[in-house]
C-alpha cells in the first residue's frame, strides 16, 4: 500500500509536533510505502533538517508555512471575480453574514457535507454548504491560474472580509472588528490557506497514492481534503490535540473579533475534514469530544493512544523497591499550564506532616516564558523552604530541587522516575499527559490533577484530585508516602495497564488495520487498458482495492496491485457431463 503522509511543523524534521510518533508509524509498518508532505513552520526547523529516514519512505516534498515567495500569478478579470466571490463566501461563513452559496464547483460536495455546531450550539448543514463550496472554489481557481498566494494577501481580501464583517446578521463579535482586527486575521487565513496553491494534487503527486493520512487536522488536512476532492484518494485524520482547543488556549488576549473569526475558521476547517475523512482517531477520549463537538460523525470516529516505546523503562519498572519511598518526583516541560505553584504550596502542607520528604522538579523550561516561570518557582522554593541544616556547622540544604535530564544524577529519563517513590502531576492544562504513562511504565505510583485525559489514562491506578487545589494535592500524597503497600499495588497494576493499552506495538497495529479497512472500501480510481489503449470495462473487480505486490506487471495493466484471480487468464466452463456419467 502507498500512503501520504501529511504533516505540518514536525516529521521528517528533527524537532516539531508528532515528529516521533511518525517516525515509528512509518518504520513500524515497513511492508507499506510512504510519501511524506511536510509542511514547515520556521527557517529554524528547515535549517535543523530531517531525521534519518526508513527506506520504505519513498518520498518527501516540503513547503514553508511560515513564508511565502511571490508566485507572480496576476489573476484576469474574470479569475478576479471569482476570487472575490469565493473568498467573500468564505468571510461570509465565519462572520456569520447572511447570504446564498456561490454556483457548486465540479466535484464539490454540496448537500453532503457534515453539520457543525452553530454559535448558538445548534447544527448547520448549510452553513458546511457555504464553507466547502468556497473552500474548493478557492483550490480550483488556484489549480486553474497557478496558485493565490498573491490574491490571498491582496487588499482585496482584506475589503471582502471587512464587507462580510459589516454585512447584515454578521456576529456581533465580528461587526465590531476594527483594521487591525481584520488585518490579523486575513494574515492567518493567508497562512492556513497556502496550501491550496501547491502543486501536489496532480496523478503524480497526491493522486498516485491509495490513501492521505493527515497527522494532525488545520493545515496538515488541507491537502488531504484537496487530494480528494480533485483526484478521490480516501482520507485518514488522526488528532492528538484537536486545533481549534489549540486555538482557544493559545490565544487567550487577542482581540475577540480575531478569536471568534479565527475561530470559526478552525471550527469550519475541522468540520468539513471530519465530513469527508474515511475515519477520524484521536489519542484520548478528550480530544474526541472536542472532534465531536466540531461535528465528526460518531461512527467514524476510532480512539488510537499514542504508543510510548516501554523498553528504556523495563529496569526501572521491574524493580520498584529501588525508590526512595521519602522522594516525590514531578517530570514535564516547566511552564505556567503545569501550575508548579500549587504544587510547591502543597508540598509545603506534605512536609508539615512528613517532614522527611523531598521533591525533586525535573524538566526544562518551555521557551522564553517558561524560563521565566522556573525563575518564579525557584525563588517561591527558597522562601518557603529556607536551607536546612542539620546543625550550626553544617551547609544548609533545600528539600526542592530544580534538574534537568542528563545530569550526573539523572542520566536517563528512566532515572529521574526511579529516584521517588510517587509521581506527581499538578497542571491545569494537559492533553495526553505522556509523563504520566512514562510513569506508569515505570511502575510508580501516581498522584495528578483531573484535567485532560489524566482519568482516562489512570483508570483506577493513581490518585486523582481538583486542579488548582494544593490542599487536596497534599492529602494524596501524604497518604500514599504513608501507605507503601498501597504504593506497590497501584504501581504494579499502573505498569500492567501501561503495557496493555499505550505501546508502539499496539499503535502500530491498530493504524495498520484501519489502513486496510479504509483501502477495502475505497473505489478502484485507476484503470486497466487493452492493446489499443482503451479502457477495459470490468477489468478489476469490486474486491479488488488492497494492492498486492507481485512481479513487474504487464505494460497494458496501470491498475497497481489486485488479487491474482484478477489478472490471470480466464478459466473455461467445463463441458457438461454425459446424463448416463453422471
């Protein structure tokens, strides 16, 4: 089988989003052949390069998200207005604008698409209408003239979504964008949209593979829906982090015209890729109520967790005496969403009552303002928990203690789990908390707050208190730093659980059966030509979509693949036997 893998800001390259996961889906399932489109958030990603790729990956194409290079298309009158109308259609739809849908393009999917829920919490199937009829008319012009990089970033654009703003029944939201407003948000829609004026769509690109597989939704699924649309290749979305959540995190002060419009973008964008998506996964049951709630069909949709690989945390978990059973142990990336202020307050509460225990904060800050933050933590330690000594003479010390992986005392990240008998959890934000099952593999006990999927992944093996709530923190962990019985049982059924439910292999295997249960369903796109070069009507039959790899095959067979009975002669009727024979 041939994929497409489509990702955005991570694989091949050496750092970015899902950038492992990736890696170990395509090595994990050599038998299959790969064609990786990338596309690139920074200079400094590029400049970093890819990762040593498996030699089942056939192919990479990349495209830069974070700049454009001018394509010196100028679009006619005629492409002009159609450019106008388009885009204006697709304003309309995230101002809310009242208005009727454009002409359907050729192959849209009017009528069909998948509903969204509405501002006010209902469903609109028209409103999906007017999104895709754009959006396609939008990847048609660009096909026709050559792309829309420069029409996208025109003043035209900025005036057509200012009249959409203004336009009778638009959001109150949107009506009260001011310059800056639509100027920010016609930039991001510039951005989103670039992949409509690549040229990976033809029989050459996209169209020669039997299946797209977009590694995250947003901009990663738009060539997906666009291979589709032009060429009918089946389309997979897997999600770990469902973007318009993203999006509502992530942009907490932007204006609210900007947010609502941005977010009705996402919502929109997510909509019609899960409307037209074979299966929809996601990593968690979290992110599958968000999938849900931007209007993914509940049948469609397959929970896939994200496979960890267990080895480099087999030692530590097949020997759990080697904790030190006074130690708490906090592991992640050290940023204001890991509320490492609550858990410091907590702490504080746990040393009243265990006097003896340590916390021992592992990580490394997350840009600019986690440095920030783990300045803030350092100096919270230090007020409220003075150097201790154990007499006059002696150097004081402090029970926290900020480290990093790859240390003289932590080497491995294995180790920073086996120095503590509990791990502890304390954000306030968390999708698929990977420190957590890095734990559970270990065979720790946890404690962690009920945010994300924290529950779903525990599943009865940790303790699990309110977010926000230092009080409740500390009560857990005293309780199990007073109770190693109890810590040796949750962390032995943690381990078990881990092992059974978030590993490569299950990953792995599950990805690949929802290959071949999408490519058995899909319809032969190609055909089978005689001498003359004429199509040959019923060449390849129903059955036939999993391709098979055989010999060289025939010149006048461009069908690839085919069960054998397919191709092999035709096999004569017996002759009727004699009545007397028989």
């Amino acid at each position: 089988m041939r994929i497409g893998l489509l990702t955005e800001g991570g694989y091949p390259y050496v750092s970015g989003d899902a950038r492992l996961w990736c890696d170990r889906l395509v090595r994990g399932l050599g038998q299959h052949e790969f064609d990786v489109y990338a596309l690139s958030r920074s200079q400094h990603q590029e400049d970093e390069g890819w990762i040593p790729l498996p030699p089942n990956v056939r192919r990479v194409r990349t495209a830069p998200m974070w700049t454009v290079e001018d394509d010196e298309v100028v679009l006619g009158r005629r492409a002009r207005r159609r450019f106008t109308e388009c885009f204006g259609e697709l304003a309309a739809v995230l101002s809310g604008a009242s208005g009727s849908a454009p002409a359907v393009s050729k192959g849209s999917s009017a009528g069909t698409s998948g509903a969204i829920k509405g501002p006010s919490g209902g469903v609109s199937t028209l409103e999906a209408d007017r999104f895709a009829n754009a959006l396609y008319g939008l990847a048609e012009l660009a096909r026709e003239t050559g792309g829309l990089a420069g029409a996208l970033r025109s003043e035209t654009a900025v005036r057509a979504l200012e009249r959409a703003c203004r336009a009778p029944g638009a959001h109150r939201t949107a009506r009260e964008a001011r310059v800056p407003d639509l100027l920010a948000v016609a930039a991001h829609l510039e951005r989103a949209l670039r992949p409509l004026s690549l040229d990976w769509y033809e029989d050459d690109g996209l169209g020669a593979v039997d299946l797209c597989h977009a590694a995250s939704g947003g901009p990663a699924a738009l060539p997906g829906l666009l291979a589709r649309h032009f060429t009918g290749v089946p389309f997979l979305v897997s999600e770990y982090g469902v973007r318009l959540r993203t999006h509502y995190l992530t942009a907490p002060d932007a204006p609210p015209a900007v947010r609502s419009l941005l977010a009705a973008f996402h919502g929109r964008l997510a909509a019609e890729a899960y409307a037209r998506a074979e299966v929809v996964t996601s990593g968690n049951t979290h992110a599958r109520r968000w999938q849900e709630r931007c209007g993914a069909d509940r049948e469609k949709l397959r929970t896939v967790y994200p496979g960890m690989d267990a080895r480099p945390f087999a030692e530590v978990g097949e020997s759990p005496e080697c904790a030190d059973p006074d130690t708490l142990v906090w592991v992640g990336r050290v940023e204001p969403a890991k509320d490492l202020v609550s858990l410091l307050h907590a702490f504080a509460e746990i040393r009243k009552r265990q006097p003896k225990t340590r916390l021992r904060i592992v990580g490394a800050p997350a840009g600019s303002e986690g440095t920030a933050y783990l300045g803030h933590c350092r100096t919270l330690a230090a007020q409220l928990f003075p150097d201790e000594a154990d007499g006059p003479h002696a150097a004081g010390d402090n029970p926290v203690s900020f480290e990093e992986v790859g240390g003289p005392e932590l080497p491995a990240l294995a180790d920073a789990y086996a120095s503590g008998a509990v791990t502890v959890l304390s954000s306030v934000v968390e999708g698929f908390p990977i420190s957590l099952v890095e734990a559970m593999l270990c065979g720790r006990a946890t404690v962690s707050t009920d945010v994300g999927a924290v529950v779903e992944v525990i599943g009865g093996t940790g303790l699990v208190v309110p977010p926000r709530n230092p009080r409740a923190l500390a009560e857990a962990c005293v309780a199990l730093l007073r109770d190693p019985a109890r810590r040796a049982r949750l962390g032995a059924a943690a381990r078990a659980r881990a092992l059974e439910l978030f590993t490569v292999e299950q990953n792995i295997e599950a990805f690949h059966g929802i290959y071949l249960e999408i490519v058995s369903r899909a319809p032969i796109r190609r055909v089978v030509l005689d001498e003359a070069g004429a199509p040959l009507p019923f060449a390849v039959p129903a059955e036939a979509h999993v391709p098979i790899r055989r010999g060289a095959p025939s010149p006048s067979l461009v069908v690839r693949g085919g069960p054998g009975w397919a191709t092999a002669r035709p096999v004569r009727a017996t002759t009727p036997a004699p009545e007397g024979a028989r």
